[in-house]
C-alpha cells in the first residue's frame, strides 16, 4: 500500500498538451505525455504518431521494465517476440522485462500508438538522444550503438 492516510488527498496532476514535450525524430513525432518526473516513477506514457513506411525499432528487450503498446490510428506491426503481428486500433500488446518485442509502421498509412514504460524509466533521455543522432546527420559504429541502447536498457536480439 503507498497511500497510509484514511482521509484522501488533493494530489492529481493536469497537464494540458500545450505542456507537454514534443520531440520529432525523424518522421516519428515523440509525445512526453507523462514521464516518470510526472508520475513519482510509477510509469512513462509516449504518444508515438509514425507516418507511412517509417519503419521503427528492430527486436530488442529490456531488463528493468516491461513496455505496453495500445495502437489509436492506423496499423501498427508489433513483434511479439515469435512473429510480427498487424495491430489495428483498439489492440493491445504487453511485454514484460526481458521480453522480445519490436514495433514499426511499414504500413502505407500514418499511424499512432501509446507507449507505457512501467516502473518509468527515463526513456525520453533515450529519445532525445535519438532525435540528435538523426538530426546531427552522425553514423555510429556498432559498437557505439551497443553502448547507447545498454545506457538505456536496450538490448537488440
């Protein structure tokens, strides 16, 4: 149990869109709806909005956190860990730590989804980096690439 009082408290957070961070990496536009500086580290909420045939992130896991994807628009290839699998809107995928699991649109429609990271890890730092290696034009090794996604908790498969 976190909460010990018996009377309740007024502790809710609003944040209106005009708050919340807006990152585009590359074709990809990041939303921060709620990061773990929000929500006491309980968990991260992303909206991620993909433009047709933009691809996305190969199969990997993480160790520290499981990672759920609820697709809003369009089709959303999830991986699964065994197969990739054409998410519509409505469907809902739950990978927990140390499970495979990918996501990409390479669907000829945009598409959006809400990424939650629970307990929240700073996944925008992830992103940020993301967004200044394409931005900045840079080619990093493989081996460089390694050591960025374990800075993160990222290891493909």
């Amino acid at each position: 149990m976190s909460y010990l009082g018996s009377t309740g408290e007024i502790s809710a957070i609003w944040r209106p869109e005009v708050d919340v961070e807006t990152l585009k990496i590359r074709t990809t536009t990041a939303r921060f709806v709620a990061t773990g500086s929000v929500t006491n580290g309980q968990f991260g909420l992303y909206r991620w909005d993909m433009v047709a045939g933009t691809g996305g992130s190969g199969a990997h896991f993480h160790k520290t956190f499981s990672e759920s994807f609820y697709v809003v628009s369009g089709k959303v290839g999830l991986y699964n860990g065994d197969k990739w699998i054409e998410a519509n809107p409505g469907d809902f995928l739950y990978i927990p730590e140390g499970g495979i699991h990918g996501f990409r649109n390479d669907s000829d429609g945009d598409s959006s989804m809400i990424i939650l990271f629970a307990p929240a890890p700073p996944r925008e730092l992830y992103f940020r980096a993301l967004a200044e290696i394409a931005d900045s034009g840079r080619t990093l090794t493989d081996e460089e690439w390694t050591e960025l996604y374990a800075e993160h908790d990222q290891y493909m498969v």
